[in-house]
C-alpha cells in the first residue's frame, strides 16, 4: 500500500495544528526551568486582570455623553439647545413633535424635545436604548430647562419589558454567546490531532447554530427578556457565537498559545466592556466608541436591541459586522492551513 496516500489525512492534520511553544529543557540540561516559562504565563494572568477591572471598572467611571442626537422641534428651540448642550448632544432639527417622535421610535435618535402648547418642554426618551443614555439626556435637558427657567415633562414611548427592567439582557447575553464561542474555539484548536480542518469547521458551525438557538429561545420564550422575533434573533446569536469561535482559532492557529489570552482580551474584555449596553455607547470615552460597534460583542448588542425595541430598524449593519468576522476569520484559517499543508509536501531543494 502507498505510504504516501495513508499519512496525507495525517499531514493535513499536522498541517493546521495550532503551534506549540518548544519543550523546555530537561532540569538534567538546564539545572533549572527557562525564565519564559515562568514568566510567561504570570504576564498573561496579571495583564487580562488588569485590562479586565481597568475597562469594566473604569469605562463606568465617568461617563460623559458626546454627542448624543436628539431630535428638536423647531430651529429656534434646536439652535438654543445646541448652544446650551454644545458638544454633549447632536441636535438634528425637525418640524413638530410628531416627526420627533418618528425619529425616536426609528432608532434614528435617542430623544426627542419639543415645546407644549403651554410652553413647557416636553422630551420623549427610549428607555430600550439603555438606562445610562436615558439618564444622561435627562439630565442635560432638565439643565437646561433650569437655566432657561422652563418646566420639562418627560415621557418613555420605548419602554425595557417587565423581565429586563434594567436593560442588561443583551449585555449578558452577548458575553454568555461570545463565551460559548470562544470555549467552542478552544476545544477545536485542541482537535487538531484528532480531526481534519473542514470536519472542525462543520464542528463550529454546526454548534454556533445550536448556540443561537439555544440562548434565544432561554432569552425570549422562556425568559420573555428579549421581545425580538425568535427566528432573527437565534439568527443573530449564531453569528455572534460564529464570529466569536472562528476569531479565537484565526488567533490560535497564527499566535499559537498566546492566542487565547488574545482572543480573551479582544472578544469577552475589551468587546463586551465596550459593547454599549452597560455604559451607552454615546457616553464612552474616544477610543472605546470608535471600537464599540466594530467588534462582535456590540455589534450584537445594537442588533438585539434593534431587533428587539425598534423593530430592526438599523440591524442590518450590525448583522453584516458579525458575518465578517466569522467568515474572513474562517478563511484566514484555512489559508494559514493550506500554505502549511503546501510546505509540507514540497520536495526538499
């Protein structure tokens, strides 16, 4: 029988296998362990500590809204307001209430000022776009009422369901996905040996579907904390859990051990941290908004909470965000497999 054929399922294997840190010395060599191989791991627990407090600690610290759009009733009222509020909101004019209202109900801000009859201001919030947003707005409005010596009256027309009253479903269930994604990763890397690279591929696709469906149907119809639509919502979840999964093996099979600490950091610290949903994402500082909606954790967390409260209005974007990092991961994996699988069986110079 031809060697060659037996041990080409085997070369695959080897091919793709997330590489491994050499084996340190022997005490009968050396006299004593490498100082890596002490040092490493203790760098790697003490900077995932550190970034892990430091961002949900610390991104909770001061919140400051930047920017936040409102939508104002009038150009007069909307030029006041905006001189008053300066940088901490984005005023977009419209012509009454209604149209406020509209936009606010569209998702296309996250509140709405108008001016009564009686001449009190009347501001229309979303409670579903998250209780920190809500507090903030409220409070640069009633600032400046108090300044301009005007009563304002405040009205929630998106209000959080019954079951998430402090509107953290979609922060846990962003991190419990990304978590069961990135586990799934783990134990995939950890397969190498055992199963080719298409047979863990399916193993990870197959198994992010199961988690989506899975944790929509605990988060919806038997919690009745999410109240998006099951079907787009398990759709959602199996790609946050997909994009998590393909994203920790793209920086396992490339990093090889440190991979994982990586991925630790990107996905469930620095991702979940900054995904919106327990600081809003208009209150974050620089750096952490302009990443917030890039990484799959808040990409999922616009997406449930449109889903959800504003029926899909801008989850598009957000969906697409996910779709790309499962598949561009995917494909840099079975690229990095294929050159290695190319250099295997080149024939030595």
């Amino acid at each position: 029988m031809d060697s060659t054929a037996e041990t080409a399922p085997q070369r695959e294997r080897d091919a793709d296998a997330t590489p491994q840190l050499p084996a340190p010395p022997t005490p009968a060599a050396a006299g004593r362990p490498p100082v890596r191989a002490w040092l490493q791991p203790a760098v790697i627990a003490l900077v995932v500590v550190a970034a892990f407090i430091g961002c949900y600690v610390g991104l909770q610290r001061d919140p400051r809204p930047h920017q936040v759009p409102i939508a104002v009733s009038g150009q007069a009222l909307a030029s006041e307001v905006g001189r008053a509020m300066r940088d901490s909101v984005e005023v977009r004019a419209v012509a009454d209430a209604a149209a406020g209202r509209q936009a606010l109900e569209r998702h296309d801000v996250s509140a709405a000022l108008s001016t009564g009859g009686d001449g009190r201001l009347h501001l229309d919030v979303a409670g579903a776009d998250g209780l920190s947003t809500t507090a903030a707005v409220k409070d640069l409005v009633s600032a400046y009422a108090g300044g301009a010596g005007r009563q304002v009256t405040t009205e929630d027309i998106v209000p959080l369901v019954r079951y998430d009253a402090r509107g953290l479903a979609g922060f846990y269930i962003a991190f419990g996905v990304s978590l069961a994604g990135f586990v799934l990763a783990q134990n995939a890397l950890g397969l190498a040996k055992l199963l080719r690279l298409r047979h863990r591929f399916w193993l990870i696709t197959g198994t992010s579907a199961a988690i989506g469906v899975v944790a929509a149907a605990i988060a919806g119809p038997v919690l009745h904390a999410v109240p998006a639509p099951f079907v787009p919502l398990a759709f959602t979840l199996t790609l946050l859990s997909a994009a998590a999964a393909f994203a920790t093996k793209l920086l396992g099979t490339y990093l090889g051990p440190v991979g994982i600490p990586v991925a630790t950091l990107l996905l469930l610290t620095v991702g979940n941290a900054t995904s919106g949903a327990t600081t809003g994402a208009d209150l974050l500082p620089t750096a952490a908004r302009a990443v917030s909606g890039l990484l799959p954790p808040g990409a999922a967390v616009r997406a449930i909470t449109d889903l959800s409260y504003f029926h899909g209005a801008h989850a598009a974007g957000p969906l697409v965000t996910l779709a790309a990092w499962a598949v561009i991961a995917a494909l840099l994996v079975a690229y990095r497999s294929r050159s290695r699988r190319v250099r295997a069986t080149a024939p030595a110079p």
